[in-house]
C-alpha cells in the first residue's frame, strides 16, 4: 500500500499524542498516513493506519553490514548512542534494540511505499534509521524540531538539525517594525536571565521518572531495566554532588567572571541528540575541554560549565583535575549561563543553545558542531580542529556589530514557526502541518 506521510514515535506520551493528532490532520487534508510506533500504547488516531515494531519483527537473523552498505549508513552502531546512554543499555541490549529496529524497517518498506516521514527530533534509533531507508526509497525525511523563541519551533529536511530554509535577511532589508521588535527582544533577553528547560523542569522529570517506571516494570513498554537506570541515576546524583564541591562556588564564579579575562565553554548532556548524533566527534567533551585549554592565548582562562540539569554527568576526578590546571576554572552548574557569558571574550560551543544566547549579549562564537545557528554572523563554524587557536584567537579580538546582532536575531525568528512544541491541540497541530506543507511545496518550486 502507498502513503503520503509514514509518522514515528518514541515511547512518551506526549510524543504519541503529538503522532496521534498530526496523522489525524493529516487524513483530514487528504494525505494517506501511517504511523509506525515501538510502542504498545495505544495510538489516539481515527484512520490513520498503525504499525508496531513488535508485529513487523520477523528475520532471525540480520547482516548489519549489508544493511550499512545498502542504505548508505556510515555506522549503524553509532546511531544508536543516544538510546545507550540514555535507557542505560547494555550492549547486547544495544544490538538487539538495532535489530529489532532494522527487521521491522525492512517489512515495513519492502511492502509500502512513502512519500515523506515526518519525525519529531529526537535520537532513537528507529527514527535515525528510518530517515535512511525513506531516502533510500525515493522518499523524504521532515524534522520537528527546536526553536529558540518561546512557543516556536523548526522544520528541516537535514539529519543534523540544519535549517533548509534559513537565509539571512541584511539590515537594510528588515523593515522598520522589524528592527524595533528585534531591539526590544534582545533587551528583554538580556534582562529576563531565561532558562531553557524544555522537557527538564523537576515537575517534568518526576512525570517522566514516574512513567519510566510504569513502563518499565509494569507494562515492559521501553528499552532498559528500571534497576539499572535508578542505580545509574543514583550514581549520577552522587556525582552531581561531588562534582559541584569540586567545582568553583557560586559566588566565586560570578566574581571570576566579573574580574578575568577568559573563554566560555558550557558542557552538554551526554545523551543529547545534538550531540550524539550531530556532532559524534565531541562526545567526548572531555577532550574538548582539555585541547582548548592547550590552545588559548596567553592571559586567557578556560571557563568550563557543567550542564545545571545534569552536573553529575562528568567524572569527578577529571573536573578535579581538570580545575587543578592554572588556565582552567571549573564554574558551578548553578551559576546562571548569562553571567558566565557577560564576562567571556569569546564563546565555544558544539550544539546548545548558548551559541545564540552568546550572540544576543554581543560576544563572538566559536561553533565546533553543526548547530542550527552556525552560519548566522558573529559565528565562526569550525570544521578543522586544527584551525581552531587561529579562529579563537580572531574571535576574541572581533566581536559582532549590533547590525550583525539584529540581522542574526530577525532572521532566525522568520525562520521558524509558531507552535508550543509540547501540545497536540489543533492549534498547534494545524501551525505544525501547515509548516511541513510550505516546507514540501517550496522545495518543488
């Protein structure tokens, strides 16, 4: 059978509701949809068709390096990092997670045909692979993603969270109106201390714990042991406290950001999908950190940051050695990332989000990823590691003009689109739609 659309969830269920309602406006609009799920919840659609892994599993056996070959996989074992870390898989939990996801792949495209797979970001490996047998098919792959602006959110064609529509609008052409929304918007931001807590608020996380364990022990619905994931979740939070009396304290972090001369750079989540699956090659940030703080010129300070919602994700002997070097200061997760960013020359990232937050407050960006932000100005991409004391030196010594600060700022806002990300309301259903339709139609232009 031939379907327009071919729709993926995880095991959430917010992101089940969310499938639910876009195959549902889909099929109102005339668009033959399908929903493929590796979970056994029940998915809240009328007449969208519905897959589950469970029942497309069939092969005993599978050639991963076929699979590889045939759909232009580079590593199939790298995909599926993100789930590994995240579930606290083992490793033959890890193969049999790709196994399973690549047999009920294969059924589900030798007897169907799509248009288009239209997929909420994320890492899981069902969904990377889905991307690869939907372009390997003739077919296209569409990303919901993340927006900087609140309620707002992106869509995009690329793996690595690129934008396909994204140009840069110059300052002459912004129109008046646009120049004052955009002046007053970096002022706020720059008065309001935002956090971006995206799914991680403690109500959120409790939710989320809770839910684990319902799917976990009781209706098995989820990859990993609930055992393991709370001894792993309590080592963290050990190490979260370790960590943060190993780390400078908060009123020592905000009086060496306020008096010296140094380099931000803010550590991402481990089992982040920007960085498992964007940027591989820092996953290690570790040693990241380390060859930065080989490379700065004199007089310079590397400020190396844990992630506030996840200090326990690093070692504790690495950051006690780590803030034992006379270059390096250890900030404390807790210290707003705004504080840390108004004292920096300059600001190293790989994909988060304090690359644009860096930018609004007027400092130079270092991108060593494939952040969404990487091309605006004020950022230098970097794609040779070996360039990089040549670029954070030229960084720290040119800051963006406030034309490139506003150029920067009103073209990413015309670039996404409007929608509370987290709802399945037919508000935020239709705006999420109506988004990947203009997207569809202007790449057949």
């Amino acid at each position: 059978m031939d379907f327009d659309f071919l729709l993926t969830t995880a095991w959430n269920r917010t992101d089940i509701q969310l499938a639910g309602a876009w195959a549902d406006e889909l099929e109102r609009r005339g668009y033959r949809t399908a929903v493929f799920t590796p979970s056994e919840k029940e998915i809240p659609t009328e007449n969208a068709e519905v897959f589950r892994l469970s029942s497309l599993v069939s092969r005993e056996s599978i050639d991963l390096r076929s699979i590889e070959q045939r759909y232009d996989i580079p590593s199939i074992s790298q995909l599926s990092v993100t789930e590994r870390e995240y579930f606290t898989l083992t490793e033959a939990e890890t193969r049999r997670r790709i196994r399973r996801s690549v047999d009920a792949l294969e059924t589900l495209f030798e007897n169907h045909e799509f248009d288009y797979c239209l997929q909420e970001r994320g890492g899981e490996i069902h969904r990377l692979l889905a991307q690869y047998y939907t372009e390997h098919y003739g077919g296209t792959t569409i990303w919901r993603g993340f927006g900087f602006f609140d309620d707002s959110f992106s869509v995009s064609t690329h793996l690595r969270e690129l934008w396909d529509t994204y140009d840069i609008i110059e300052y002459d052409e912004i129109p008046d109106e646009g120049k004052e929304w955009t002046r007053e918007y970096i002022e706020e931001f720059r008065n309001r201390r935002k956090h971006f807590t995206y799914g991680s608020t403690a109500n959120n996380r409790i939710v989320a714990l809770l839910d684990t364990i319902r799917d976990q022990v009781i209706n098995r619905d989820q990859p990993g042991q609930v055992h393991r994931v709370g001894l792993n979740a309590a080592k963290r939070k050990l190490k979260g406290k370790l960590n943060k009396r190993i780390c400078t304290s908060v009123s020592r972090s905000e009086t060496f950001c306020e008096e010296e001369r140094y380099v931000f750079f803010p550590l991402q989540y481990r089992a982040e999908s920007r960085l498992t699956v964007y940027a591989p090659e820092h996953y290690d940030q570790c040693w990241s950190a380390e060859y930065l703080a080989r490379i700065l010129p004199e007089g310079v300070t590397l400020c190396v940051k844990p992630h506030p919602h996840h200090p326990g994700e690093e070692s504790p002997r690495w950051l006690y050695d780590l803030n034992q070097r006379s270059n390096v200061e250890v900030l404390h997760p807790d210290l707003h990332s705004h504080d840390a960013i108004r004292g920096a020359e300059a600001v190293v990232t790989i994909n988060n989000t304090a690359g644009v937050e860096a930018l609004i407050f007027g400092k130079s960006v270092v991108n060593m990823g494939r952040a969404f932000y990487s091309h605006i100005p004020g950022v230098r991409r970097v794609t040779d590691l070996g360039s990089l004391p040549e670029v954070i030196a030229e960084a720290i010594d040119d800051e963006p003009t406030e034309t490139d600060i506003v150029e920067s700022v009103y073209s990413l806002r015309q670039t996404l689109h409007d929608a509370d990300r987290a709802k399945a309301e037919q508000k935020e259903t239709r705006a999420t739609i109506d988004a990947v339709l203009d997207l569809i139609e202007q790449r057949a232009d």
